[in-house]
C-alpha cells in the first residue's frame, strides 16, 4: 500500500505531497504518522491512501509507525491546504498550526476541565434580541458593531447556546490570553463542562490533552472552545460557530510564518464547515467595514449600552511637556477614590522612560541588535531593547563625551506608577503592561481587580481590550501624542480604535464615567471624533484618504523583507527584484528602506511593499521568491 503525505518538516511554500510506503500500517486519512524525511525524523499528515505503485527504479521509504492520537478533521486539511497557497507560508509552519506542539508526547491522562452546575443565561434586552434575531435570520458572515457596554457578550453566548443545543461546536477567540481569562469565569457558569480553554501557556502534555479531547468529544456533542487566535484550530468536528471578539485587533494578525490574520481565516472556515461567523467590535477595521458596506458580510448594529449606562462625559485637557498628571486628572482621581470607586490610568509606554540620552552632547542608547531606542526602567536599572529583550545596566557615563549627565526622557507605566504612588499615598494601585503580565502573581492581580480590591489600575493598550470592570468610574489617559505619531497608512486608524475602546471603560453601569485625555495637540480633529463617538464620520475621512493615497481596502499590500549580515546586501537584492518587476503595470512598489528595527541579530533588514488591485499579482510574486525573503501578505502596517 502506498501513501501520499503532508510533510510536518517540508519547508516549502506549496501544498506538497510525497509517497511513501504504508511500512503494513493500516492508514487513514488524516491519520499522524512518523516518517523519516530528508534523512531527520518528522511527523506526516497522510492525505491519500488510493495511491498506485510508483516506477518500479523509484526507491520509497515506509512509515516508520502510526502515531496513537485522533486523525487531523478533513476541514483542517482543506484549510491548511488554504492557509499555504494564499499567504505563500511555509508548509511546515502551517501544519504546526493544526496537531499538537509534540504529538509524542504523553497526555495527562487525569487533565480535564473541572464541572461546573451550568446557570441559565441572562436574558436579553430589547436591543440585544433584534440584533440576535437578525444575526439568525443571515446567511452572510456578520459583522457586529456594538457600542462598549452593549452587551455583545450576551449575545455570543446566546448564540453559542444555540449551536450546543444543535450538537454544534463553537469557537470563541479573544485578543489577550488574560481577557480569555477573565472571560471564563463567565462563560463557566453558564456552559460547564462543554467549555474547553485553550492557549499558547500551557505545556505541551495539557495542550496535547485539550486537543484529543476536543477531537473525541466533538463527534457526539456540541463544544465551546475559548482562546486567542489559535483555538480555531482546535480539531473539532460539527463546527457550526466561530466568534471573534474585539476583531479589529492587532493581535489577531500573526507575526511569524505563516502571518495569516484571523479574520481572514476564519471566514475560509466557516466556509468549510458551512459555519457562522461573528464578527464583534465597537470599532470595527476599516478593511472589514468597507466589506460590510459592500454586501459581503450583514452589518448588525447596536447603539445604545445595556443596562441604561450612558457614553462617558469626555473632557480634553491640554499639558505640557514632562506633565504626568495635569491637576485636573488629581482631582478626578482624588474624587473617585474618595467615592470608593476605581479609576483606570493609561499610557501606551512601558517602563520609566522611553528614550535614555545624554544631557551634554544628545547621544541616544540603541540595541546594538536592533537599533531601536532602549527603554530605561528604573525599578531594575535597566536600559531594555522592547523588540529583543536585551537589557544592560544603564553606564555610569556617556560613551560619546565621558558626561555623567544621563537621564531617560518621556514617560511609561512605572513612572507613572511612581508619581501616582507619591501623590495618593495608601491607595491601591496595580499595574497591567507586558512586563507584569509575565510575572508569578498576575492572575492574583486581575482577581483582585475583579473583586474591586484594586483603586488605581495603571496600563497600557492591554487594559483597553475589552476588560469589564464593574466599579470602574475614571479613565485618565497620559500624553495620548503617543498614539497619534503618524508612522504608518493606518495610524489614525489604530490610535482612533484604542483611544475609543480605552474611553468605553468608564461608566458601564449605573453611572456616567468620565474620561480625561491629557495632550500637548488638543486641537487634533480626532479628538472631536472621539467626543461623539462618532465612528462614521472617522471612517468616511479615512477611506478619502486610503483611496487618495492608494492603500487598504481599495488595494492589496505584499511586505517583503530580508537580512543579511552585509549592510548594503539586502538594498542591493530588493533592488534586484524591483528591476525584475519593473514591466508589471499592475504594481506599485514602496522602498526599499530599512525595516524597523534595522537590525535583529547580526543581521541588517530591508524592506520593500509591493501594492496591487489583484491580490493574485501578489500571490504569484510570492510563490516565485527566493527563500531568504520574509513574506507578509496583507501586512497590519507597513513600517
């Protein structure tokens, strides 16, 4: 018997196949089996068994054993198939994607979720049934724009109710691991154990764990599976539901092979599996609203926030340079806390200072692997590089002129934390950013966030993502000019949708929240936008600008990349494809420039976008690239 095989070890961009002897296992498709390829051991996804005998001179290997797990769901073949043609990914990467990170490895026999007395759901108000009942009545993908505090959660689960009630499973994707957290607690009550968690912290035995059992309870009963981006990949039979909130995300776009972005994935799913997909946000990505515009998906829109809660009252409060709180903010946080409710602090830098400098001659301190400015944090003494992870203790003088004069300038998290702490003596303050979220204590953190034991929350963009805080009445956001830097097509866009989502905190019960902005450009035009709440007007301003310029959604974008230890080697081999290219007419192309960062490694990056009405131009491209270029199809940005 011979076999044909998905190579997990094949490393090239195509969908490709090879035969081997069946070595007298009894193979399936889809079953996982290890093979020997390119004379190192690997895993094989087999993919057709109705294979004749090859040329008799040609020498095949055999199957060395077949793997004892669940064979691969043929959907998540066909997709993987997808996922390698349309964002021209390397083979292996993808088929990780779709088994368990070692399928050798041995499972917890005894891991599985705890059982939970499932609760009846809350009942919806007038708003939330209409759009349910519309969401019901579509055959469309549907995109649903829902006010912060409209109650999209109540809806989803609604809606993946009724998909267990059918023996339907349901995916429900996330765009922070901790907001997965802090939505289980909710979904745990009302779904049992028919919820499965899933994400990338757990350890391969109990990742290899929820995998088997998602694939041997799915065949006779409908699932619920909660994670970030990757749970719809969860080998779950009878798929009738797949949900992303928080879509516009930049979190759902992956940024190592394959870089496919959720939402793109998961309607070639829902197509597979004859699936709904949901589509949730409060301010949906330009791209998808375009889309909705044009009737390829039904827009399902939710104005008003339940439970009578008002959109806060904004105020815009001008400062000046080296300001961390303006007296305005002192006194509404002072207010608060005498009020015994919470108020959120925000700022998207982390650590003490941004950008450590010399006083006398100006000399930054770069990474010397990346060439981006190192971000000084004063509780470690630390000069750190945000892209590596290098970190040095800052030097006693400058290199350049011998100065003791060195200082970090700008502010972040912890130095905000620092004048917070100094200024409201006794209250209780946390902090959520990427380094707290890596320590031991977090979850204990967020637990007691949750149980109002936490006065002050200082964060950044993490804290705007969704998080529902019941005793939350206040949100100060630190120099917003961070967010307004117009370093790429889609800045307004991105600063727009987290100044917004970070606002929507305040308020969403019982009382108004207020939301003071501080900044050194109050005359920004965004800031009006953001007042109102007025996304449409944002949206209509921004698509004059995508069409005047060229850009997402009236065309495709292909980022290519590469690195080489010589400086000028990468200029001179993205010119050489540039020249190659140059009788296109169906192209434009941007660069080359150096990437950002220009270095990682040893090695100098360049970068070059290729733009085209006709992704297939792009594709084609692509398929026909030497291996040293790093693909990006639809790239989130450009820099």
């Amino acid at each position: 018997m011979f076999v044909n095989i998905s190579v997990v070890g094949f490393n090239g961009r195509e969908a490709k196949t090879f035969t081997y002897q069946s070595g007298g296992a009894d193979l399936s498709i889809g079953d996982l089996v290890k093979i020997k390829f390119a004379n190192r051991y690997s895993i094989g996804i087999v993919r057709d068994t109705n294979v004749e005998q090859p040329e008799a001179s040609i020498k095949l290997q055999s199957v060395i054993e077949k793997l004892d797990i669940e064979p691969i769901a043929s959907h998540l073949l066909e997709l993987g198939d997808w996922i390698i043609s349309y964002y021209s990914a390397s083979a292996s990467s993808t088929w990780q994607l779709l088994i368990p990170k070692n399928p050798t490895t041995k499972s917890r026999k005894n891991f599985a979720n705890q059982k939970y007395q499932s609760q009846p759901l809350v009942q919806l108000t007038k708003s939330q049934q209409s759009a349910l009942d519309s969401i019901n009545k579509s055959a469309k993908p549907v995109l649903l724009e829902g006010a912060m505090g409209s109650g999209k959660t109540e809806i989803y689960f609604h809606l993946i109710a009724q998909s267990i009630q059918n023996n339907r499973s349901a995916v429900l994707m996330m765009p922070e691991i901790f907001l997965t957290k802090q939505m289980i607690e909710r979904a745990q009550k009302h779904f049992g154990d028919s919820l499965i968690i899933t994400h990338s912290s757990m350890t391969p035995a109990k990742r290899k764990a929820v995998w088997v059992e998602c694939s041997a309870r799915s065949k006779n009963e409908g699932l619920l599976v909660l994670g970030p981006r990757s749970a719809m990949f969860s080998p779950l039979h009878n798929l009738g539901l797949v949900i992303i909130d928080e879509f516009h995300e930049q979190s759902y776009k992956q940024d190592s092979s394959p870089r496919y972005q959720a939402e793109i994935v998961a309607a070639k799913l829902s197509a597979i599996t004859k699936s709904k997909l949901i589509l949730g946000s409060a301010t949906p990505s330009i791209n998808t609203k375009f889309l909705a515009d044009a009737g390829k998906l039904e827009k399902v829109y939710m104005p008003q926030r339940a439970l009578n809660s008002q959109h806060p009252d904004i105020e815009i409060i001008k400062t000046d340079r080296g300001e961390i709180l303006s007296s305005r903010l002192k006194a509404e946080i002072k207010a608060v806390l005498e009020t015994k409710k919470m108020a959120l602090i925000y700022i998207n830098r982390r650590g003490t200072a941004p950008i450590f400098k010399c006083n006398e001659c100006g000399e930054n301190f770069e990474c010397p692997h990346c060439g981006v400015n190192m971000h000084f944090h004063a509780d470690r003494m630390k000069l750190v590089c945000h892209v590596c992870g290098h970190n040095t203790p800052p030097p006693g003088k400058c290199p350049k002129c011998g100065s003791p004069e060195l200082r970090g300038y700008g502010v972040g998290t912890k130095a905000v934390a620092e004048e917070i702490s100094k200024q409201f003596a006794g209250a209780r303050i946390a902090r959520i950013d990427t380094d707290s979220s890596a320590q031991k204590d977090f979850e204990e953190t967020l637990e007691s966030i949750s149980a109002g034991e936490i006065d002050i929350i200082i964060g950044t963009q993490m804290i705007g993502r969704g998080m529902d805080i019941a005793n939350l009445e206040l949100v100060g956001m630190i120099n917003a000019d961070y967010d307004l830097l117009n370093i790429d097509y889609n800045s307004l866009e991105r600063a727009f949708q987290l100044l917004t989502q970070t606002a929507g905190r305040a308020g969403r019960r019982e009382t108004r929240g207020k939301v003071i902005i501080q900044t050194a450009q109050p005359e920004n035009p965004i800031f009006d936008l953001i007042i109102k709440n007025d996304f449409a007007k944002f949206y209509t301003q921004e698509l004059e600008q995508r069409k005047k310029y060229s850009y997402p959604p009236y065309v495709y974008l292909l980022k290519l990349e590469c690195g080489f230890v010589s400086a000028n080697l990468g200029r001179q081999k993205a010119m050489d494809l540039i020249n190659k290219l140059k009788n296109k007419n169906s192209i434009a192309v941007l660069g080359p420039v150096p990437s950002h960062p220009a270095m990682r490694g040893n090695k100098h990056i360049w970068s070059l976008v290729i733009k085209s009405k006709d992704r297939k131009v792009l594709e084609n491209i692509a398929s026909e690239l030497e291996q040293f270029w790093t693909i990006n199809m639809d790239p989130f940005g450009i820099s």
